[in-house]
C-alpha cells in the first residue's frame, strides 16, 4: 500500500505537505465501491447471511451517477451483515464514511479511491422492514420468501464472463416496493413504474392482491390493485391519501405499542439526531483571490451532488446568511455595492478598533445563529452543503470585511463558532494567482499565500489543496481530504 501526498509551493520556495491517503492499486478496471461490493457478496454468501437486493444491481444503475444500492436483510442477520461489510472494504481499501440508522434501515456512505486518483462514493439503503411514516407493513422475512438468484450485472468484474449471482427480490415484487415508497409517503405515482404487475406471473399477481388485502382492507386493497393493472395513474393519486390513513389505521388497531414505538423512533432519528449528528456533508474552501478556489468547488460540486439526492443542496457565500449584510443594514435594505466593487476587496479602509469588533461580532453572530435555523435543517435530510469562504477567511483578510487586521476579536470568535466538517486551504504560488486574476497587489497576495499556508500548518484539521495544478488533480486532493479518514497522531 503506497502512501501518497502532495507538496505546494510557497512564495519562498519552500515546500508544505497537502493531505495523503492510503489507496490500493486495483487488479482490474473497476471502481473500488463495486470491488469492496462484489468481495462483501461473497462475504455474505459465506456467512449465510439471509438477504436480497432490491434495487440498484442493473446495468443502468451503474451509468447513472449517484445511483445507490437497495436491499433487504433478515432482521437477525444485520450486524453480520455489517461485519461483513467492514471486512471487505478492510480488503479492497474502501471506507465507510457515513452511517444513518431508523428502527428498520441503515444507510451506509462507502468511498474508494485508487492510486490513480480514481474515486467512487456507494450508497447502500439497508431495509429490515418497508415502513409507512416509521410503522412496518411488510417485512424483510415475507420479501426473502419472494427472492432467488439473478445475476448483478453492475457489479460484473471487467475480463469476468459472467456477472455475480446474488439473491435479488423477484421484479413483480421489487416493483411494488419502489411504487408504495413514493405512493404511501407521498402521492406520488411514476407513470414508468407501473407495469410491474404485468410482468408478474399468475401466481406472483395473486400473492400480491392479497398483500394488498391485508395492508388496506379487501375494498380498497382491489381498487389499488385494479388500478395498478390499468395503470391508471389519476386513480392512483386520488387513493393515496386514503390509502396511507387506512394503512396506519390498521396498522395501530392490531399493533398500537409497536406501531408507537416505531413511530416515535422514526421521529427522532429523522428529526432530532441530525441536530447532533448531522448527516451528508459540509465543507468550507478558503483562500485567496484569484486562487482558483471558485473553479474547484464547482468541480467538486458536480462530482458530489449527485450522490445527495434530496434536492437540499446549497453553496453558500461566506456565511448562512441568516442576518443581512451590513451594507443593507446601514442603507435600509438596498446595498450600495455593485458589480465593479466586487473587483476590489479592498476598496474601503478598514473600521477602526471599535468599528471592526462590532462587524467581527455580527459576522460570528450570523454563523452561530445561521447554523442551527439554516444549515442543520438542511442537514437533518442527505444534503451536501459548500462554503465558498468562511469565517477563518478573517483571519488571514480581514480588510475585505472591513475589520482592522489588529483586532482580536476575529481570533477569539474563530475558535467558538460553528464549523463544517472539512476546511479546504487552496493555495497556489503567487506568480500564478496575480498572472490569473490581479484583484489585489502582488505584495498582498504573496503575504495572503503564505497566511493561508501557516494558517494551515497551525490548525491540524485544515487541509492544503494546491490548486495551481491541472483541475483533476485539485479535485483528487479535495475529495482525498474529504473522505479519507483522519490519522490519529
């Protein structure tokens, strides 16, 4: 195993280590997700591990970016699935990066990168049970009954003739869980998903109407599937409501207690725990002007969005922004900047002692305010959330804000806020960042270049990403410095 790392460039011309990873040189042409996945397949076939994929396996999952992996587990079988799982991306050199538990589901992040600088991000949804609002209606046991062997195409090693045969949930079946998951939570019914009822033989249409049956009652459980036959998606829609308060009806008259239960643990894995244990991603990149900071976080934008599928992502400017800009404080809502000010930074001179601890304090204020009212709560779903600068900016340019460099309240206020997970220091040489953009003087971007680089060496959960390189390179150094786990010291 090859320990790499990177080396930037100071202005004197000596040199700064940026962040290394382990990484292993994969024996084929794939990515290293689907080498820990195929290892943890026949990890769990060793083990007898009761279990099924739902969704995810096809060819089409594998063109499609972001496209994670569905399947279901005997309740019993979940922590050996998981050991399982820790094995093989122990083997394949894969990390597990996030992982999100409800009463019947984990949600596990794997990341992989090769010494090419190759990276994958997986997503694998793990299902003890498919649930309405936290309450179960059909169980991990019944769907096992419906499973045999078929063959995960997207997992099929290159130079391999055949695919991985791994139990997977017949598609009549597969089909009906990936239309209630929408139908039951809420309303909605995709008109391509709806002919899996046809597909299904006799006998598999039948066990499926009186499933049907059970979770709505004998009337409205034919109407749905009537429905499901025709594929009448305005029937469909206008049964949805009906349909989910007639499930959860059902089910809390013949199971209140449980049915509670999974309720108020649902609630609080959904709700509350994302308050302390937030989920997705948050990453601030810092540096200065001209230093390719923009471009960077674009890419890595692109490559990562995809992989965050709520719809709540968001790059921010500087700050949450839940207080107004001071500008549009002072000039009643209308800021006096335009789009030529922007050019210069350092237009207005700093505020004096007084001034410059009132506009640090507003700026540590928007953060420690901004946090829990904007950020968490786009937090609390998958999300992945992008700083384009961020407080500790004020630490090495002050004077853009307006706040002296000799005022102390930007140091002290830095250590308290909150802060993302990750802060990206990119840095480049100055002859690059004033030949690319001059916005500011030569003499200052050379004393900002190496700011940032003490700044980082003093502050070990900082990483350096040199950004006067080609783009792919830059990009491999930020997601290495996003995902790789830390070393202890």
């Amino acid at each position: 195993m090859e320990n790499l790392s990177s080396k930037a460039v100071r202005s004197d011309g000596s040199t700064q280590n940026l962040s290394g990873s382990n990484a292993r040189t994969l024996p084929f042409d794939s990515t290293p997700t689907e080498v820990a996945t195929n290892y943890w397949f026949a990890a769990l076939e060793a083990a007898e591990i009761r279990f099924a994929l739902l969704r995810g396996q096809d060819l089409k999952s594998r063109e499609r970016a972001g496209s994670d992996l569905d399947l279901i587990v005997h309740p019993d079988d979940l922590t050996g699935l998981k050991d399982c799982l820790e094995a093989a991306c122990e083997h394949s050199g894969v990390h597990i990066v996030q992982e999100f538990r409800t009463p019947h589901s984990v949600q596990i992040q794997l990341h992989g990168r090769t010494d090419e600088g190759i990276h994958s991000l997986l997503t694998l949804d793990i299902h003890t049970a498919e649930t309405c609002y936290g309450v179960a209606y059909l169980s991990a046991e019944r769907l096992l009954t419906v499973s045999g062997q078929a063959p995960a195409e997207r997992f099929q090693i290159p130079g391999n003739q055949n695919p991985p045969m791994v139990p997977t949930v017949r598609p009549g079946w597969a089909g009906l869980v990936r239309f209630l998951g929408a139908f039951l939570s809420g309303g909605v019914v995709d008109a391509g998903r709806l002919s899996f009822l046809k597909e299904a033989g006799p006998r598999e249409r039948a066990a499926i109407r009186l499933e049907l049956g059970l979770w709505f009652g004998s009337s409205l459980g034919e109407r749905i599937d009537s429905a499901l036959m025709c594929e009448d998606e305005v029937g469909l829609r206008s049964m949805a409501h009906r349909a989910r308060r007639t499930l959860l009806r059902r089910k809390y008259r013949y199971a209140p207690l449980t049915s509670l239960r999974e309720t108020v643990g649902t609630a609080f894995a959904l709700r509350l725990r994302p308050l302390f244990q937030p989920r997705g991603l948050c990453a601030a990149f810092i540096g200065t002007d001209g230093s390719g900071k923009t471009t960077l976080i674009e890419a890595v934008n692109q490559f990562l969005e995809p992989h965050y599928r709520d719809g709540q992502n968001k790059v921010h400017k500087l700050r949450p922004g839940f207080l107004p800009q001071i500008n549009r404080l002072v000039n009643w809502k209308e800021s006096s900047y335009t789009a030529e000010d922007c050019k210069e930074p350092h237009r207005a001179k700093p505020s004096g002692l007084v001034g410059s601890a009132l506009r640090a304090t507003w700026y540590a204020a928007d953060c420690v305010l901004g946090w829990p009212l904007r950020v968490l709560p786009l937090r609390r779903r998958n999300s992945l959330q992008i700083f384009d600068r961020y407080y500790h900016d004020f630490l090495v340019d002050p004077e853009r804000a307006r706040i002296n460099r000799s005022s102390r309240v930007t140091q002290w206020a830095a250590k308290y806020i909150p802060r993302p997970e990750r802060i990206l220091v990119c840095v480049a040489d100055p002859e690059w960042i004033t030949e690319r953009k001059l916005e500011l003087p030569p003499h200052e971007v050379h004393r900002q270049a190496n700011a940032y680089f003490d700044l980082a060496e003093n502050d070990d959960s900082l990483d350096l990403i040199r950004t006067d390189c080609d783009l792919s390179e830059s990009l491999d150094q930020a997601l290495t410095a996003l995902f790789q786990p830390r070393v202890s010291a």
